[in-house]
C-alpha cells in the first residue's frame, strides 16, 4: 500500500511539475516580451519591430528558450527606412530560475540561436557607419540592463551578411554564412572552439577578386578578456579549396586594433593553384596530375585605424610546374609564378603588386608575361609585357573551361603596354603607352548571333605610343567576305574599363551578304517555326567606316557597286553618301539606323534614278505598297523618298509605321493592265479610252504617308486629247479611295451624240469637253468603280437638241442660251460671257463657246457602279 502512496504523489508531482511548465510561459510570456522591448529602445537608436514573442520550457530543458519571431531593425538618419538587419528566428536560453526574478533584476542569457538572418552593414562617403546605432553610455547604464550574458555557445544558420564601403567602393557578401561557438564566454580568460562557412563574393574598386567562393573556417581562439587580446591557437581555412594555417592575435583598443597575423599554405602542391580558381573553371580536381609547387607565404602586421592598415607582404610562388586533366588531351607545362602583394607604410595607396613571370606552355606554344601594378587602391598604374603563341582551340583541350562560343585560331603577340586607370577612364593619350604587335590568324568563331562561323584568315595589328593601326583584316562568313584596314583608339579602355572602342576603317567587300549577320531564333519556346531576327549594332562601337561592295545582298535584292560611309555610335549607324546600281538603275541614300530603343528605327533620304519600274515595284514591298498598281508600268522611274519609322523583326520597314513624302517622276509610255483588277473594272465602265494607250510620259507626282496610308496629290496624265485628273489615297492593307476626272471630246461619246455636234459649227463642236468622273473604292484585287459616265452623257444630249433648235433666231439664241441650266459644281460663281453686241454674228458664237465651257461641268446625277 505504502508503495501504491509513493506511486501516486509521484505521479501528482510529475503531473503538477508539468503543469508547471506548461502554464509558466502564458504567466512570463508578458514579461519577457516587455522585458525584451525595453531593453532594445534602452540601448539602440534604430526602429525595431517584434511579429510575436514564444516562450517554452520544454525547448531546452532544464533551459527555458525564448524566441523572438521576424526581428527587424530599420535605421534612422542618416540612412533613414533602409533595413539595418531582419532575423526571422532569434532563440535565447537561459535557466529557468530566472523567470522568477524580480523586475529589476537582469536575466542571464546562456545561447544564442539565430535563423535566416539578412545583415546589410554599410558605411557611406563620409565614413558614417549604419550599425552605430547604440546610444551613448550616459543614456544607458549597463549596470541596468534587462539582461546579462554568460554565454556558453551560441549558433547563426542560413544567413546573409552584406558589407558595403562606399568611401573606398569594397563590397564584401557572405552567402549562406552559418557559424557556431562554444566556449565559456563569461570567464576572463577562455577558449572559443568556432566552425564557419560560408560563400564568398569580394569586389574592391570596381574589380571583382572573389565570386561565391567556398571559405570554410575552423578557428581555436584564446580570449583574454582583462587585455582585450584575441589569439589564434589552432586555425585551418579553406578559400576555394586552397588551404591555409594562421596565427597570431589581435589586441582591440579604444580607437583601433594591433595585429599580428602569419599565414602559409600547410603543402605545397600545384592543386593548390588550381583550387584558387573559380569552381566553374577548375571543375572536379579528382584524378588531376601535377607536378612542381605552389605556395602562399604571408604576415599581417600592424594597427589598424581611421588612417591607416597594417601592413603585409604576401609571396605567391610556382616553379616549373605542370598539370593535366584525367579527360582532356592535352596538359599545361613550364608553369612559373612569382607574385607578390605588398603594403610597407600603412596607408592603402601604397599596395602594389609584382608579377615577375606568369609563363607557361601547351604543346610547343609558349606564353610569357609581367607586370606590376602600383597605387592599387587610388589610380593603379600598369606596367606590362605580354610575349608569346596561343592556339585557342587548345585553351579547352588542356583546361575544362567550356567558352559560350566555339573558338579556335592562332593568336601570336609581343606586347608592351604602360597605362593608369585615370588616363584610360578620361583618355587621355599622352599617358598610355603601347608598342608592339598582334596577329591572328585562321581564327573561326561561332555563335547564335550568326548564321554562319566567322572565318578571319589574318588580322594584323601594330601597336605604337601614338596609333594603334589595323593593318590587316580578312575575313569570310556565309557567302560575305571582307577586306579592312584602319586605326583604332581607346583599346586599352575597350579591354579593361568598358569604354567605347573607337577607330577608322575602309572596308572592301567582293560581296556582301546583310542575311549572314542574321541570327536565327524561335519565336517561342512552344513553336517551332523560326524567323530571322539582326544583331543589334554594338553599343561599344564609336567609328567611322568608308566601304566598298561590288555586291551587296539584302533580302531579295541585288545591290551592285555600292559605296559610301558609315557612322556607328550609340547603338545608331548614320549612313553618308551611299551609292549603289539596282533595278537598272541608280540609287542614293543618306539616313539612320537605330537599335537603341526596343523596336529598331530608321529615317532614310533616298533618291532613285531611272529605276526598271515593273522589276523594282515588285521588288521592294515599300515601293509595292506606295503603289500597287506600278508593277504594270513598262518604263523608267526618278523618286526622291524622305520617311522614317520602326523596323520589323527581319529588319526591313514595318510598314504601318512609316510615314514621309515621295516626289515621283515616270519615264514611261506603256502599261500592260491585263494583271490589274482595277483597271479591268475601270475600262469596262468607260468604252472611249483603250488603257493600253494611256500617255504616262513624264508624269510627276507628289505622294504623302502616314499613319498607313499614302495620299496622291493630284495630277494629270494623257490619253488621246482627253485629260486624265487622278486623287485621292490608298492604305497599305490594299484598301483604295480615289476619284479620277477625264475631260472628254464629245467626239469619244457615242453616235447620238457625234450626230448632234454635227449640225454644230466644226469649231463650236470642238469646244464641247464634259468631265466623266470615277470613284474608286474597296480594294486593289476587289474594287468598286462608280462613274457619271451615262447621266452625263444623256444630259449632254438634251442640252445639245436644245441648243441646236435655237439655231437662227437671232437675240433668241441668246435668250434661250442663258435660260440652259449648268454644271458649274459652285453656283456661285459668275461667270463673264466673251460677247460683243455690236457684232451679232460673233457675239452669239463666242456667247456659245463660253455658254458650252461652263455647262459641261460635273452634275450631280445618280452615278452608274460595277464591282
């Protein structure tokens, strides 16, 4: 039974206990939350906002465990709403006992947990830091605080720490930075047992140095918290696979900090080399042999403050080393490096570096270089000397770089070259010194961007302090060859400073073919058919180039003889004084292209001269559609063109874009209308014209398009003696609206008519003239023709019974005259007979003549219409 007892209080105990400890964080939660917020604004000068607060005894038992749910600090002034830090998860352990302190009592915090933390660390141009956010002593005692720490072991996972220094344009990022330490934090005198790793990007003066590379970090460090003096006691790294051992320590002070740190590479294996370089380029390092040495000696010494950094020396070194890769056929060898990394004063624009030999050889080709490069950090100064053979297909035979586009050719130079960087960014010439030579030869490149490889048989350039000059330059893709020679400035700039790269050059081409520079791409991922899309014009590029064609190949054209200059800058090519022979005739043109914005645009000046009208009409669809019905015309034609607009996806015209003017001049005489529905349609209305006779002889004419349409101003052409008055516009989709006036004979209509003129005077009748006019719609394969031709034709006949009845009677004739009815479309007008009463017989004719010009004006009568 006593047995049974004990069970039972146990039990109540364990259940009460637990009790405890499940109710104990709804009665402390509140707590510690005000506890935690006083704390912060006790403390930082910064916005700090809290989603929740948890508290659990269960997390870390015997610990209770805090955590503070999406911690966010967000600056004040100077860098006011930027986000100094957010910490998704913040963990505090501490014993349970104190819960149960009293309110001014500080509660001893043991670890740290942090998660997904996001620290962006910056310090602006004046040197002002974003994290000294904690307010000054006198506003906070620290005897005072909410909490103290006593550390055992604390612990950051899954973050991203981001330093920028804009006074000396550094950027320094950690990516997935995860970090743990144990040691007894509170003694005076402890040993902290860290891991760390992490990915490492390194940008300094607009150079990158590091790019996500691996850095693992196991660190023993002794503290000495009564000196300030942090010691490394046991220490490996790993920056990318290169390892490293260090010692030393650091002393912290008020205002800066005394180091004293040595470093080396624990072997001296050619992998370590290797290891430095980017993991994309140096691969898998399994089954690699080499031979020969690497090293990295190097020590760091010195304070380290506002005006100064300590001082280091570091010697990268390779003697007669070589490698090759287990899957590759060929292997690098002779590798000799000598390197070193100096600052002996102190003060960052004294940093230099010597590189005494960078040589190696693959096959028979041998490479040499040198180079030192002082004031690094403020205008670094090049000296460096480049000698040597390179065969660019073997670049990736013997090293597992894998380049975008597929190289090969013979590079060979023998180089000088002495720059700052101020000279370069500001050109100024007087300071940047070249001299020697480079040639490449048999070099064949392929990309996307062409449609063909790019062949150069031979580039020649000769480099002096005062010119870079292309001396030779020959080159085929497709069915394009070239032919340059030229000048070349701003190389250096070009290489290493992304400046324009400018230059001078002719160009001589047997033929040139525009759909070689023509890449090929889906339209979408989910299609498979394709269209031609053009590179777009380099923006680097700011030259002027004088070129030549015997034969220029664009599209379904043939351009022959073509000359001209070309002025390419900022993504624009200005066309100057280009000529070329084409449809039989000459062209001419000045103008622009541009690529810049998203859809490419032009603006062109063209003059064509005796152009084989039916042969360039159905050739160029910008002719086609400023006049479909001109492929029939058998003759010549002069045009001037004046417009701009957008180009389409194959880099011709996109037509409803356009728009400008045209002066027209056709030196022609004959059309052949069989293949025109419109002019079938047109014929079949009017039987007193033969279109096949139409006089087009010199015809100018002015045209106008905008917004898809092409206005004609009007204009007469002949037939016969009948006058022909054309107006009005089409659109590009083909639609047609104009009207067409022929002043015709009456001699042309018909035998009732003929037999009225006949009882007129010969030269009463030959002053008879009406207009027939036709009204043109719908479209050029399906129109509608709508002409006055029979009303009008039939009023004239009336009109000339009456006149004829009136013949003889005198001031009657006159009388009866004056009551016939008009034409005249404005009824307003007057009109002033050519009369004289003192000479009846002639009055009354010219009273006729007059009488008839005005009467055979244009009436508004039902109109005859034929589709």
């Amino acid at each position: 039974m006593k047995t049974k007892k004990i069970i039972k209080i146990i039990a109540v105990v364990i259940i009460l206990f637990l009790g405890v400890l499940i109710a104990a964080p709804y009665f402390f939660k509140d707590k510690i939350k005000e506890l935690v917020i006083n704390s912060i604004n006790e403390n930082l000068n910064a916005k700090v906002a809290i989603d929740d607060v948890d508290l659990s005894l269960f997390a870390s038992f015997p610990q209770a465990s805090l955590i503070l749910n999406n911690l966010s600090v967000v600056n004040n002034a100077p860098f006011e709403n930027d986000t100094l830090a957010f910490v998704k998860e913040l963990g505090l352990d501490m014993p349970i006992r104190e819960l149960f302190k009293g309110k001014d009592e500080s509660i001893s915090i043991t670890a740290i947990y942090i998660d997904e933390a996001l620290l962006n660390l910056k310090t602006n141009k004046n040197g002002v830091a974003n994290y000294d956010i904690t307010k000054p002593d006198e506003n906070s005692n620290s005897d005072d605080s909410a909490f103290t720490f006593t550390l055992k072991e604390y612990e950051i996972l899954n973050s991203k720490i981001t330093y920028i220094d804009e006074s000396s344009n550094m950027r320094m990022v950690l990516n997935d930075f995860n970090h743990v330490g144990s040691g007894d934090l509170s003694a005076i005198q402890s040993k902290l047992d860290t891991k760390s790793s992490a990915n490492l990007s390194f940008e300094y003066g607009g150079s990158k140095y590091l790019e996500k590379s691996e850095l693992l970090l196991d660190a023993l460090i002794g503290i000495d918290l009564k000196t300030n003096t942090y010691s490394f006691l046991k220490n490996s790294a790993n920056i990318n696979g290169l390892p490293l051992t260090f010692e030393g320590n650091v002393v912290l002070f008020d205002n800066e900090q005394q180091v004293d740190i040595s470093f080396k590479t624990p072997t001296s294996s050619f992998k370590n080399f290797l290891a430095v370089m980017p993991k994309e380029y140096s691969k898998n390092l399994d089954g690699v042999k080499t031979e020969g040495d690497f090293t990295v000696v190097g020590n760091i010494k010195g304070a380290n403050n506002d005006f100064r950094i300590p001082n280091f020396n570091i010697d990268i070194a390779s003697n007669n080393a070589s490698f090759r890769y287990p899957n590759l056929p060929k292997g690098i060898d002779d590798i000799t490096i000598k390197a070193i990394i100096k600052n002996e004063t102190g003060l960052t624009k004294d940093t230099y570096v010597n590189l005494d030999a960078f040589n190696f050889r693959i096959d028979q080709d041998v490479f040499k270089s040198s180079a030192t490069i002082a004031n690094l950090t403020t205008n670094p100064a090049v000296n460096a000397k480049l000698n040597g053979t390179i065969n660019l297909v073997n670049i990736s035979r013997a090293y597992p770089v894998k380049f975008e586009e597929k190289l090969s050719g013979l590079l060979k130079l023998d180089l000088t070259s002495v720059f700052d960087m101020e000279a370069v960014e500001k050109s100024n010439y007087a300071r940047i010194k070249n001299n020697g030579n480079l040639t490449l030869s048999n070099f064949i490149y392929e990309s996307e961007e062409f449609a063909n490889p790019f062949n150069i048989s031979m580039a020649s350039v000769n480099f002096t302090p005062q010119v870079i000059t292309l001396k030779q330059f020959n080159a085929t893709t497709g069915k394009t060859d070239l032919s340059a020679t030229g000048t070349l400035n701003d190389v250096i700039g070009f290489v290493i400073s992304d400046k324009e790269l400018k230059g001078n050059f002719n160009l001589i081409s047997n033929t040139f073919s525009v759909n070689d520079f023509m890449g090929e791409v889906k339209v979408e991922k989910d299609q498979t058919t394709e269209k031609k899309t053009a590179i777009k014009i380099p923006s680097f590029l700011d030259c002027t180039i004088t070129a030549e064609a015997k034969t220029v190949l664009y599209d379904n054209l043939t351009l022959k003889n073509m000359k001209g200059k070309m002025f390419i800058k900022d993504e624009k090519v200005t066309l100057e004084n280009v000529s070329s022979s084409l449809f039989g005739g000459n062209i001419a043109l000045n103008g622009t292209v541009s690529t810049k914005e998203v859809k490419p645009a032009f603006s062109m000046d063209i003059g064509m001269n005796t152009f084989d009208i039916s042969e360039s009409f159905n050739g160029l669809d910008l002719l086609k559609s400023l006049a479909p019905i001109a492929n029939i015309v058998q003759g010549k034609l002069n045009t001037n063109l004046k417009f701009s607009g957008n180009l389409n996806d194959e880099f011709t015209p996109d037509l409803n874009s356009i728009s400008g003017d045209a002066l027209a001049q056709i030196l022609a005489q004959t059309i052949d209308p069989k293949n025109s529905p419109l002019l079938n349609t047109l014929a079949s209305q009017l039987k007193f014209i033969d279109l096949d006779k139409l006089d087009l002889k010199d015809i100018k004419t002015i045209l106008s398009f905008e917004n898809g349409k092409v206005n004609v101003k009007p204009f007469t052409i002949k037939y016969k003696d009948i006058d022909v008055n054309i107006s009005g516009n089409h659109g590009f989709d083909k639609t047609i609206d104009y009207k067409v006036t022929f002043i015709v004979p009456g001699k042309y209509l018909g035998n009732e008519v003929i037999g009225l003129m006949a009882k007129m005077s010969s030269e009463d009748a030959s002053k008879i003239k009406i207009p027939i006019t036709a009204d043109i719609s719908g479209s050029f394969s399906k129109p509608t023709v709508t002409t006055n031709y029979k009303s009008t034709v039939s009023n004239l006949a009336t009109q000339l019974v009456d006149f004829n009845k009136l013949k003889g009677k005198g001031n009657e004739i006159l009388s009866g005259l004056l009551k016939i009815p008009t034409n005249e479309p404005d009824s307003t007008k007057t009109v002033t007979p050519n009369t004289d009463l003192t000479k009846p017989k002639e009055a009354v004719n010219n009273l006729v003549k007059d009488k008839l010009n005005s009467l055979f004006g244009p009436k508004k009568k039902k109109k005859d219409t034929v589709n």
